[in-house]
C-alpha cells in the first residue's frame, strides 16, 4: 500500500465502504489486489470537472471516470442549481442520448435522478444529434438540458454536456454554480436514484419535424439547389446519430442524390470501421473517401458521433478528393453566407457572425470586406451561444464556428449543429456548381482576393495526473520565457488570457483583454503569424494553433504559396520545440 497515495487510499475507501454496487466494488477490489496503483491513482485522485465540453472521461468505477455515480453527482447537482436558482418554479428539463457505449444507460440514469427531485423531463426514447438537444431545451421552456456523448473521444470515453436555459451549455459564472452544487454532494446517499414515471416525458420524431422545419426555412439558394438537385453527395454519419437527420435534412433542401456508406450507417459505441469517430481524421473518412471515387461524387460529408461536428471533402483541379481542415470548411462557409445574403440584398448593418480566437483570421477580413461584424470568443462552442443569447432580438446571427469543425447557421439552436451545417455545405456546392465553379476553386479564389491563411493544429498528448502536471509546467515556462522569434519573425504582441492581458513587446505596454480567464497564450509576429498554446478542456492535451498567411498573386501561384507557407509553419513550430 506505500506506493498508493494515503488521500487516493481513503477515496478508495470510500467507494469500497459506501452504498456502491457490489459489481463496482469487486473491480475497484481487483485493482487494489493486483497493485493496479497507476490506474487506481488516475481513477481517483480528481473528480471530474466542467471543462468546454462538460463532463467527460473514459468509462469505469471512480470520481475521476464517467460511471453512473459520477452521472448520478453531477445531475443531482445540477438539480440542486436549478431547484436554487428557479425557486417555486416547476422546472422542466431535456435530455438526449448519442450512440455511444452506455449512453441509453447514463441518460436513463440522469432521467431518474431529475424526476427523483421532481423535476419534469422531456426525454428522447432513441439516440439524437446534440444540436436536437439545444434546440428541444429552446423549443419547451426547459431550464436545462443534457446531452450524453464524448463526441469525438475514443469508444472508452462517455460525457455529460449540461446546457442552460437559452439551450446554450452553461458559461461563467453558472458552470462554477452547477460544480459548486456537485462538489457538494457529499456522499452516493446524496444523491436521489428513485425514478418517478410521472415526471418523465418521452419525445421523438415530432422534436425531429419541428428541427427539420426549422432547418429548411434557412435555406438561400434554392433556385440554384434546384438547378443541381443530382449533385452526388456520399455522407456518413460514422456509426453516430447523424443517420437520424442529416439525409432528411439534405432530402428536404432539395438534393436527390444523397448516397450512404452502407458499412457505417449503423450506430455503433465500438465504431468499428475506424480508429477514431473523429472527422478531422482522414482514416475516419477512408470508406467514405473510397465511396466518394467509386460513384465520382461531388462532396463527401461525414459527422461525428453526436453530430455536431462535421468533417468534408472535395475533389481538386487534378480531379484527386482532399480533405477540408476546419477553417477551411469554416471560411468558406462564412464567405457563400455573406455572399448570399448579399446577393439577396438581406445585409442590413445588423447582421454578425462569430468565431473563436484560434479560428481562422480568413473569416475576419471576409466580414470586414463585407461589412459586417465578426465577434471573436474564447475556445468553446459555448461562447459563440453565449453572445448569440446577449444578440438574441436585437441583431441578427447569419453563422459562425470553430476549427474543430463545428459549425451553426441560424439562430435556431446554441451549439454547434452539424445538421444545418451539412445541409449548407451541399448548398453552398450546389451555389458554386451552378456558376461553374468547384468549392475547392471558390476556395483559391477566396485566398486571392483576401489572401491566403493557413493553419496547423500539433495536439500533445500528455495522460493522467502527471500528464497534467507537465502541461501545466510547459504553459508556465512559455508565460515565464516567451519566444523572442517564431519562424524567422520577430514576436511583437504576446496575450495571456488567464490573466486577461495583452502585452506590447516593442513598447513593454500592457491593456486588457475583454474576455472571460481562460488558459491560452498567443504570440504575434510582426509578419502576422499567430501562434496559440491551449491545454484542452475536455482531453488531456496540449494544443498549439499556429496561423500563417501570405499574399496569392494568382490562382496558377497556389501550390508553390502553399509549399511556402507549410515551410513557415514548420520552422515556427521548430522554434516552440513541438
């Protein structure tokens, strides 16, 4: 027991000891037989906390592991809040469930403890994309919602997104309410298993036609989707909840030639054609890719397992398919947005998109020609609805999104929505197609007359608590000694946005960053290059954003430009030592 830390050994205890299921405490018992210290150690040395996605771990007995006392916690918790908050109020809750391992059960489970505290649930009885979540919360009054996913994670991984009442997930100060809630749960006797029938609503498919409705109202080129109805669209939904509404959204906008991957329609927690269910992984799209040649398709569209994230590719000037990174997508989709809304003559002043600080500044200088606004928030799709919310009669959101492929058009949710942004990238084809022009030759043609910025995720991963501990100590080192150059350029703006300050380096000058604390540093180089560092919030990684970018003389001038931004990329992370 010496190699067992004394404070991890009494949580163990605890769970040993306590009202647990006798199945869970026979496989924390096996641990502590076979010396499994390491593991026992990641298990319980923390309890899983809200990050930018929530809660989310991978699945097994401990405070630190998504199982159903740490479920059961978290919504009692999370009851107390709204209970807190909403006094003499009969509270109304959502709650929806991806095709993950365990998710029917951990959603079951939530719904129990809400009713248990009476609480009325309006509970979806199969698997549905997160954005439905957001938009049932919006769409019956609720106070919260919840949705049980881990997105992209590995299969061992399961998640809890809690959402407040504007269907957005829970942003300061409320997210440190509902912790607060949850860290003072003292015991599994605190928490109320007993299910109450009565209070549980169960909801589908008139959810899906009121979302699906809704979806099809956006819409802008409808005349153009009607002219190129046939354009070949391959869409997978990676063994996750897109197959129960991104083809009816796609049938709906017009497109009559929506071809499936067979091998990966079936919703599946083992997702068992691929490594990983994450759609900025190219392996994640090899049978879609594979597909896509076999019928020579036009777009090629794949979600994540909760839908929220969608991953696309499109064939090049050599007739080859590439994939689209996510501020490609995201760039392009801002720019037919803008362009559309222009051309229909809708651009009235009151219009504005949104995106994150380490999403493209592509999408910046394409509202700025257009005149409309672009509001920047921290990482986190939470943010975007948060502003959406403040906006919300008084300005008007036509889109916006993040690098990591999620997207939102309309107003009609507040996450990312992979449904609407599915159904606007075959739009966005079929309005490039009928002016005879490919989206990979719209998107040249974007970096020619905006310029051409191109960017880089390098993610670390650094596991358990002593993974932690090093992020911790390379975020430290990086504030304590920040590069003096970054590939060749002078380093000449540093943000610190845990500390809420950007800092001059040429005058040694501070001012105040707008925006809420949170663990990013950015350095800017004098040629604009913009280098982010972020440990994530829901994965244990470090993340470093790098953004460079340059002028395109010509269209016939973007391989050789390309080549030579990858080669600024590559020495600036070279500089950082990653």
């Amino acid at each position: 027991m010496q190699d067992l830390d004394p404070s991890i050994l009494k949580k163990v205890n605890t769970w040993l000891e306590g009202n647990y299921d006798a199945d869970v405490k026979q496989e924390i018992q096996t641990l502590l037989d076979n010396k499994a210290y390491t593991e026992l150690t990641d298990s319980f040395y923390r309890d899983l906390e809200f990050g930018t996605g929530g809660l989310r771990g991978t699945m097994g007995p401990g405070s630190n592991r998504i199982n159903k006392y740490t479920i059961g916690a978290a919504t009692q918790g999370l009851a107390n809040y709204l209970k807190k908050t909403y006094p003499g109020q009969k509270i109304k809750v959502a709650i929806a469930h991806d095709s993950r391992n365990n998710a029917d059960l951990f959603s079951n489970i939530t719904a129990e403890v809400f009713s248990a505290n009476d609480i009325h649930v309006y509970f979806f009885k199969a698997l549905r994309p997160t954005p439905e979540l957001s938009f049932a919360v919006r769409h019956f009054g609720c106070k919260s919602g919840v949705m049980l996913t881990a997105s992209h994670n590995p299969k061992e991984y399961n998640g809890y997104k809690a959402y407040g009442a504007d269907g957005g997930q829970f942003v300061s100060p409320h997210d440190k309410a509902v912790m607060d809630e949850v860290a003072k749960i003292a015991s599994i006797d605190d928490i109320k298993f007993s299910r109450v029938d009565a209070n549980i609503e169960e909801i589908g498919e008139e959810v899906d036609e009121l979302y699906l409705e809704g979806i099809t109202k956006l819409s802008i080129s409808t005349e153009a989707i009607d002219r190129q109805k046939d354009l070949k669209i391959v869409y997978s939904p990676i063994h996750g909840t897109g197959i129960t509404l991104v083809p009816q959204a796609l049938e709906r906008f017009g497109f009559e030639n929506v071809i499936l991957v067979d091998e990966q329609t079936t919703p599946d927690g083992n997702f068992p054609t691929v490594v990983y269910p994450n759609p900025e992984e190219k392996e994640a799209l090899t049978l879609a890719l594979k597909k896509a040649r076999e019928v020579d398709a036009d777009l090629v569209l794949a979600t994540d397992p909760d839908a929220d994230r969608v991953g696309i590719a499109v064939k090049n000037t050599s007739n080859e398919f590439i994939l689209l990174n996510g501020n490609q997508t995201g760039s392009m989709l801002i720019n037919y947005l803008l362009s559309a809304w222009e051309d229909k003559g809708k651009l009235t002043g009151k219009e504005y998109i949104v995106k994150t600080i380490v999403t493209s500044n592509l999408i910046d200088a394409i509202a700025k020609a257009k005149n409309v606004t672009c509001y920047n928030t921290l990482t986190g799709f939470k943010y975007i609805g948060e502003l959406m919310t403040h906006f919300e009669g008084k300005r008007t959101f036509i889109g916006g999104g993040e690098e990591s492929y999620g997207y939102l058009i309309g107003e009609l949710v507040r996450d990312k929505d992979a449904v609407v942004s599915s159904a606007f990238i075959a739009e966005m084809t079929a309005y490039y197609k009928d002016k005879g022009s490919s989206l990979f030759e719209a998107l040249i043609d974007t970096y020619v007359q905006y310029g051409f910025y191109k960017e880089k995720l390098i993610s670390i991963t650094k596991k358990g608590k002593t993974g932690a501990e090093e992020i911790k100590a390379m975020m430290e080192t990086f504030r304590k000694n920040p590069p003096a150059t970054l590939g060749g350029s002078k380093v000449v703006t540093l943000k610190d946005y845990e500390f809420q300050v950007e800092t001059d380096l040429n005058t040694n000058t501070t001012k105040a960053i707008e925006l809420p604390t949170s663990d990013v540093l950015q350095f800017i180089t004098e040629d604009g290059s913009i280098i982010s560092a972020r440990p994530s919030g829901t994965e244990p990684k470090i993340k470093f954003y790098c953004s460079v970018n340059g002028k395109l003389a010509s269209k016939e001038a973007y391989a050789d430009t390309d080549k030579q931004l990858d080669a600024k990329i590559d020495a600036i992370m070279q500089d950082l030592g990653v």
